[in-house]
C-alpha cells in the first residue's frame, strides 16, 4: 500500500485476484485496439493493472512504455506513436496542463484516465477547456482490489464521478451504525468480489478489520447518485473535526485550486486546544505566482465558507510526492508539527527565516 495516511502494509494478491481485476477493468474498457501510452510504474497496482488487464483485451492493441514521465516527453510520445489512450495520476495531468498544449500534436488522442488520487475539480475543468476532443475521465481502486474496480463507459463521463462498479465488483457504501446508504448519502465505501487480497501480510488482525462481513473497507468516504456513479470524497483518515464541523481535505484543496497563482495544494489538520483540530493548507504556486498566504486565507474563506476556510496557509516551493507521485499527506504532518503555534509564532503574511510563508486567521 501507499501509506499516505498510515504506515504502508504488504497486500498478498493471488493470482486469481489479479486476473479477476484485470478481466473486470477490461469488460468495461471500450479502448481495445487502440495504441496505449503506460508512463505508470508497473511496481505500483494502477501500471500493473493497466498491464493485467490487455491480457484480457479481446483486440489488443500496442503499448508504450514510458520509463519516467515528463510532461514534454510524454507529449512527444504521443505525437510519435499516435497515442490514443493513456492512463496518468492527477499530479502527471497538473503537469501537462503547466505546457503549451496548443503548440503539442494531440490529434491523435482520444481518452485519459485519471486514478491513483482524487482529480482535483478545477483541474479537470481546465483540462475541458484545453484538450475539449480528449476524454478525461477518472477510475477508482486500490491495492486491496487487484487495482480498479470502477469503468466509465465512453461519452458517460460525470464530473467529479470515479464511473460505475465494473463487471464482476459490488460496491456499497456503508453508514457507520453498518447499514447501507442511500442515494447521495456519505459512508464508507465497501467491495466486494473475486479480485479482493487474501490479506495484509503477517497482519491478520488488521486483515480481519479491513475484510469484516466478507466486505473489503477501504476506508475512503464516498457517496453513490441514483444511477449508481460513485464519488469518492476523501480517506476517512484524513478527515477534519474542527469544533464539531467534519471538514474533507479535499474539499478545501479543490477551493484553494481555483486560484489562477495556485499549481498544487494539500490541507492536513493539526491539533488545536480550543477547536480541536485546525485546517491546515501547504501550497505550491504556479510559476510567476505572487498570492500571498494571507490573501489565500481571504480566498479560502470567500469559496469556502466560514466553517471549512483555511485558518493558516504555507507557501512551499514544492508539495512532498511519494513514490507514485500522490501527495505525501504523512510528510506535511511532519512538517506541521515542526511548524506548531507552541513553537513558533509568526504574525499573518510574514516570513519566517527557517520556514515556508505562513499566514494564520485571527478569528
């Protein structure tokens, strides 16, 4: 596993199980034929899926693999190969929106996924805005599952949607008194069928928790719409309890994002005596960017409400990154934790000389 939230565990997957997932993820996939472009490490569960899965493909078509991605190189590949398809993470995607897409010969390009991590909303906007003839669309899965266990039939796209179980996968989502949700309803999203792990290695007690009931619980929050499109809202782990309020990570970064000097943002909660946790935000400016942490403070509130609004911003040069390229959430705790309030007090919109820009609301 990826470890953002917690320490990372070894998944024991059968062969069987990848195999389920990959037949899963290619009953769904309309791309069959098609040239593929793989710039995902095959170590990781989404490039080895992506991999499984053509094994199943009725009409396979080529691949190229991409040995480290950058955006410009990926680009050429495209445009050498005549790329129609492509599998990326949401980071990779910020990356090739910061190039001159108008001046890159994309003709060729039909449909992009997007999984790994949650695509922030103003990201895929702006991908519409800038590729309209490229699909953008987003899948769900994780280690536990053999990799994806949700498909989006071409044209089907619903914006801020992971699509629908793939063949083969039940998913519900499940309130905490253990009942299953309605229409709309936030719970934890729960799977079901032959492409589960047989269990986290040397861990049977944790295995026990996460596969309770014959149900793999991933432990994410999300919601079904009355057609049976899924949205994830954020890792239950991440989420924020500030004076009772439940505040979604996630949520606050997809608000900080609509600023056009904002590139990249992660929000983590830091413990607070007088609200119990307070949110956090670490932010990345797009190149030339000149916003300052207390004008991000002012944005957040006017998006996001008085509730939910970052009380303290941080201007860093670059978000930590793990391996798979999703936001490192363990590192800005870290980080958080060396820049507590107990240990260094700086006032709104100053910079600290052994830290990043740091703005904190008063109220």
């Amino acid at each position: 596993t990826g470890g953002t939230t917690g320490q990372a565990r070894g998944v024991v997957l059968s062969h069987d199980a990848l195999s389920a997932g990959g037949f899963a993820s290619a009953s769904g996939n309309a791309d069959e034929g098609l040239v593929g472009l793989l710039p995902l490490p095959l170590s990781h569960i989404y490039g080895l899926t992506i991999s499984v899965m053509t094994l199943h493909a009725r009409k396979p078509g080529p691949a190229v693999l991409m040995r480290w991605f950058d955006p410009r190189g990926w680009l050429e590949l495209v445009a050498e190969h005549r790329v129609a398809v492509s599998a990326l993470v949401p980071s990779m995607i910020g990356q090739l929106l910061a190039e001159p897409l108008d001046l890159a010969d994309t003709s060729s390009l039909r449909r992009v996924t997007s999984g790994g991590a949650p695509l922030p909303r103003e990201i895929a906007l702006e991908w519409q805005r800038r590729l309209p003839g490229v699909e953008l669309v987003e899948g769900y899965g994780c280690t536990e599952s053999a990799g994806g266990v949700t498909t989006t039939p071409p044209g089907a796209a619903r914006l801020g949607s992971v699509g629908l179980p793939a063949p083969g996968v039940e998913v519900r989502v499940e309130l905490p008194d253990g009942s299953a949700a309605g229409p709309g309803q936030d719970g934890e999203i729960c799977l079901r069928g032959p492409m589960l792990m047989t269990g986290y290695w040397q861990a049977p007690q944790a295995t026990a928790e996460a596969l309770r009931g014959g149900w793999l619980h991933t432990g994410d929050v999300g919601r079904c719409d009355v057609d049976d499109y899924l949205y994830v809202v954020d890792r239950i782990k991440d989420l924020i309890i500030r004076g009772g309020v439940n505040v979604y990570p996630r949520d606050v970064e997809d608000g900080l994002l609509g600023h056009p000097d904002v590139a990249a943002c992660g929000v983590v909660g830091r413990a607070d005596h007088r609200h119990g946790e307070e949110v956090i935000a670490y932010v990345q400016l797009v190149t030339g960017g000149t916003v300052s942490p207390a004008e991000l403070v002012r944005w957040g509130r006017a998006r996001l409400g008085p509730l939910r609004y970052p009380r303290e911003v941080h201007i860093v040069e670059a978000l930590p990154l793990t391996s798979v390229l999703k936001t490192d959430r363990r590192a800005l705790r870290s980080l958080t934790a060396a820049a507590s309030p107990s240990r260094r007090t700086t006032p709104a919109g100053t910079t600290p000389a052994d830290g990043p820009q740091r703005a904190q609301s008063v109220e």
